[in-house]
C-alpha cells in the first residue's frame, strides 16, 4: 500500500513539473538594444563623446495589457522644451505613452523602439539603465510607405525602479526630433525620472537644437495634427502623450 502511494506522488510531482517547465518555455520574452551617442562639454571646455547601451525586455505576453494603460495615463506637464517628469517607484512601475512617427513615401521601414535612461554630471555621464528594469509593448515598429503605416502609434514603456536606487535621471526616446509645441527640438535628454528622494541629481543642463522651418515648401511634405511646423521626411518623431506615476 505504501509503496503505491509513493508512486502515486511521484506521478504527480513528475506532471507538476513538466507543467511548469512548459508555461516558462512558452513566455514570448525576448531584448533589444539601442546605443545613442551624446556629447557634452565639461565646465573646462573640454567635449567628452558618451555613448550608452540601453536594453529593454519585452514580454510579448504582457504587451497588450501594458499599451491598455495608456488610456488612464495623464498628458505631462512641460518644463521649458522638455516634456515633464516621470516618478518610479520600487513596488509599482511609471508608465510613459510615447507617439511615433517616420513618413517614408517610397517603402515601409522597421525601425526600433527604446527609451534610455542616463546619468550626467558635468564631468562625466554614464547609463542609468541598471537601476531600473524597464519593459515596453513594443520593441520594433514598420513604419511609412504609400500607407504611411503605423504613423502616430503609441508606445507604453513601464519603468521600475530596483530596491535602493534614488536620483534625478535623464530620459531620452528613439527618434530624431520631439515634437515640441512651436518647433521640433533634439536634445540630449526630454525629460526626467526621479526616483527614491531625487539625489543625487544626474541632469546636466543643456540646449536643443531645431531645423530651419522659414522658407520651406511644405506642399509636398507630411502633417501631424495639431503641428504647425513643417514635417520632414524620413525623419523619426516622437512625443511624450501620457504618462502616470508610480505610487510607490
């Protein structure tokens, strides 16, 4: 009798196994990288050229329900150019809405998709991505074409701050130029994460640049509503739409 009962356990711990083995083999996770490149000059004049590997994961599992949140999320209050702040927490993530757009006329383009999260002193600027675990809808979007595929879709990244980390960080997106209210601007950062009490704070103040819109012939170029200014061609856009803070 025992030993029935023994093997009678030993089935079910076998069947137990095997069903957890294959609900983990089955999660649709998989990474990106993205490397940008900034140069910032130091308070001797001196430019130092940075660049910064930012790996996201995506959980294709998760993705649908993480892009449902941006429903609920809150157009950001800007700071000057930059979009706003961001609050992450340890226990619950931030979520960041992020549009984007490339308009291509002649084929469709995958392009990627990441955020990045820095660190910059006067003297020196690292990534600031260990900090935090970071998870996004997408990884890779198919943009433009006659079809203009995919234009202004957006993008939920969850930002979570890791046990002890605290600091003002700065946040940057894949794309060339913000769509800013009266002009795109490219910058070395958008707008900033603050975790834990906010110190030490890793942003150095910097200017954006923009392009010359005076004298341009817009009847052949692409619009975005509520833009005003002249939208280039093959040319990555993006903005901030929603965000919401983490609670704690």
């Amino acid at each position: 009798m025992r030993n029935e009962i023994a093997i009678a356990l030993l089935i079910v711990l076998v069947i137990a196994s095997a069903g957890a083995g294959y609900y983990v083999g089955n999660s649709s996770e998989h990474t990106t990288t993205s490397v940008s490149t900034r140069t910032i000059a130091t308070t001797s004049t001196v430019f130092l050229s940075i660049t910064t590997a930012s790996t996201v994961v995506i959980t294709g599992n998760s993705s649908s329900a993480l892009l449902m949140q941006c429903s609920r999320a809150e157009t950001p209050t800007p700071t000057g150019l930059l979009f706003g702040k961001v609050i992450a927490g340890t226990r619950t993530p931030a979520i960041i809405c992020v549009q984007f757009y490339y308009f291509n006329s002649t084929a469709p383009t995958t392009l990627p998709i990441s955020v990045m999260i820095q660190a910059a002193q006067p003297n020196r600027a690292f990534s600031g991505d260990s900090n935090f675990t970071i998870s996004a809808s997408e990884n890779q979007l198919v943009f433009g074409g006659p079809q203009e595929e995919n234009e202004g879709a957006v993008v939920a990244f969850a930002v979570t701050a890791k046990p002890g980390t605290s600091g003002t960080y700065e946040l940057s997106f894949s794309g060339n130029y913000m769509l800013a209210s009266t002009e795109p601007v490219e910058c070395p950062y958008y707008g900033t994460l603050v975790a834990g009490n906010g110190q030490p704070l890793y942003v150095f103040p910097t200017g954006c640049l923009s392009y010359i819109t005076s004298g341009t012939n817009t009847s052949s170029l692409p619009t975005i509503q509520g833009v005003q200014y002249p939208i280039l061609t093959n040319t990555r856009y993006f903005r901030v739409v929603g965000v919401i803070n983490s609670t704690g």
